[in-house]
C-alpha cells in the first residue's frame, strides 16, 4: 500500500503542477467589447448602418452636447464616448 | 407547362419559394392588426399638401395659428431669453439663433418638415443646412426612426421604453413606406403672466409611399385609399405614442415641440402684422 502511494503521489504532484501553472500562464479573460452602435448593421443585404454613417458628425456632435451637459438619461451609457468607439 | 413537367424539370422547388416570399411580402405589407399608426386623412393631407406631394418620412411640425389676444409691444428680452408682450412672457427653451430661424421661415410657410431620403440625403423644405433646426430634427428622425422601423443601430446604447424590443421592417417588402412624426400645439393659455403650450399628443403616421429616382419619396394615395400598413411600424408606432412621454425627455425630441411652439407663435404675431424684423434687432 505504501509503496503504491509513493508510486502515485510524485505523479499526483506533476499532474497538479501542470495543471495549476497551465492555469496561471492563460491569459486573463477578454473583457467584453463595450458597446457602440451597429456600425455595421445590414438588413436584409441592405447596409442599413452605412446609412446612418452618412450622418456620423451630425449625430456625434448632437451626442457631444448632451453628454456635456449630463442631458442622456435615455441612453444606457455615455453616448459620445461609447459612440465614438 | 404542367407541375409534373414542373417538377420533372427541378424547377418546382425554387418557383414554389419565389412565389412564397412574394405573398408572404405583400401579405406582409398588408397586414391590417393594430391601428396606432394608421394614417390620419387631416394629417396626411396636410403633409402632402404642404409639401406638394413629397412624403417626408420624418419630421413634420405643423403650425397652426393659435389665436392669442392681440399682443402689443412684442420684443425679445435678451435678459431673460424670452419673448415679451405687454399681455405675457413666453420663455424660450431653445437659443436665439434658432428662434430667428424659425420666425424667418414660419414668414414663407405654415410647417417645418425634414426627410432623410433613401439615399441618405436630406430634404429640408427650406431650412437651412447649417442650421441648428434641421440638424435637430434630423437627429430625431434618426432616433425615432431606428425605433419606429426596427433597425436597431442605435439599440446598443439607447434604453427603449419599458426595455421595448422594436420589429423589424421588412425593407425588401413590395409596399414601402415612409414614418412621420408630427409635433403640434393643440392649445395656448396664459398662466400668471407666462404664456404656455399645451402640446398636442405626438402623431407617428404610417405613409405608403413610392420611391423616385432622385431618392426621395412620394404618398402612395392609392395604397392610403385602401389603408395599407406595415404590422411592424404599427406595433413600433404605437409604442412611441403610448410612451411619448419617455420620449419627450429626449433632447432633440423635446426641442421638436419647443419648435412647433415657437413657429406657431410667429404665425400668431404674423397674422397681427407684428414686426418682425424689429423683434429681434441686436441679436
């Protein structure tokens, strides 16, 4: 009996070793991709977002004056910002 | 040609889709469930009107003349950023340089209205590119656009009403039509000595329309005759206007009813041949 843990345990250890190093060598999670908008949004084949892109200053200016002045309350986050990304 | 040389033939299959899409498209565009966005013959007409047929698909003021008492020694009180009357105060919620705007314009004509065109152009009805007015009310054909049809572009950033999930238009259906929000004052009082709107409830039309070549959009009046809808914009329409209030809270959307006050207060001092061109004399 002893002689079968002294066998097994050394193996026991590397298993565990490698294990625990593959773990700490993995790189940290991806944080999720903050939101924009759907830029790239298409419908149907049609390039819908593309269209809205056509007014990008116009509404990223609009975006700008109401994040400044606090005014977003409908928007989930701070719209210029996350809408520049 | 038979359905058994048809299918000897291999054709059958994809005929049968073709022509399932192409009912389930007409089918879909006539869809009549829901009436919140059904189109209103008075507001209709006065869109088209207005704007000799062209179906503005977006924002659309109308500004009726709300009848005040005779207002004298009208003025602009920088001060208070307010127009003055010795009767009342009407408090300006928007900057002078658009309040200009829309006094010169309410002289030409009795409605503002923008239209982003399908080939993201814009159809301004005789405002001013570069200006603030249009830049808003293309901003909220935007925003209550992506609503209203479904798309979605701004959904990532933007809280719908009650976490509201929008359906989607079906842009590649026979029947296309075009969204009109109308913003309105239904009626004027004067509290103390201020003078207030009482807005009118937010109207979001359905319009059957038929593309141009140039891009722009026609009424479809023989698709309106028979009441054609869109179950999808009916749905969206009648969340906005069951919801406007949360709406309203919107910047660009607040700034349509500040408009629509405004305009039609220049049509009142216009009827009693205030001056106009003395009103705002410094700004």
């Amino acid at each position: 009996m002893t002689r079968r843990i002294l066998k097994v345990y050394p193996l026991t250890l590397l298993f565990l070793s490698v294990c625990s190093s593959a773990q700490h060598g993995k790189p940290d999670a991806k944080p999720a991709n903050p939101p924009t908008v759907n830029r790239n949004l298409v419908i149907q084949g049609l390039p819908v977002g593309s269209g809205y892109e056509q007014f990008r200053p116009l509404i990223s200016a609009y975006l700008k004056e109401i994040e400044a002045s606090g005014d977003y309350q409908n928007w989930k986050v701070a719209p210029a910002s996350a809408y520049e990304r | 040609m038979t359905i058994d040389s048809l299918l000897a033939r291999r054709c059958f299959l994809p005929l049968l889709a073709v022509v399932t899409m192409f009912v389930a498209n007409t089918l879909h565009a006539q869809g009549t469930t829901g009436t919140g966005s059904a189109p209103s013959s008075d507001t209709a007409g006065t869109v088209s009107g207005a704007t000799g047929g062209a179906a503005p698909g977006g924002v659309f003021i109308r500004t009726r003349a709300p009848s005040l008492a005779t207002a004298r020694n009208v003025h602009f009180d920088a001060a208070t950023n307010s127009i003055r009357s010795d009767q009342w105060t009407f408090p300006l919620q928007v900057s002078i340089a658009e309040v200009k705007e829309i006094f010169d314009l309410a002289a030409k004509q009795d409605f503002l209205a923008v239209d982003i065109t399908t080939r993201s152009d814009a159809q301004l009805f005789g405002l001013s590119r570069d200006g603030k007015v249009a830049k808003q009310m293309l901003v909220t054909d935007l925003l209550l656009g992506d609503i209203a049809k479904g798309y979605g572009y701004f959904a990532p950033l933007y809280k719908t009403a009650g976490d509201f999930k929008p359906q989607r238009y079906n842009l590649l259906s026979r029947q296309q039509f075009a969204v009109i929000f109308v913003f309105t004052s239904a009626a004027w009082r004067i509290d103390g000595s201020r003078l207030l709107s009482e807005p009118a409830k937010l109207e979001v039309l359905s319009v059957p329309t038929l593309a141009q070549r140039d891009g722009t959009r026609r009424f479809d009046l023989d698709a309106m005759k028979r009441e054609v809808r869109d179950d999808s914009i009916t749905e969206n329409a009648r969340h906005i206007m069951e919801n406007e209030a949360y709406y309203r809270q919107e910047r660009a959307v607040r700034d349509m009813q500040a408009y629509a006050d405004i305009a039609q207060l220049a049509r009142e001092l216009l009827k009693q041949n205030a001056d106009f061109a003395g009103l705002f004399v410094g700004q």
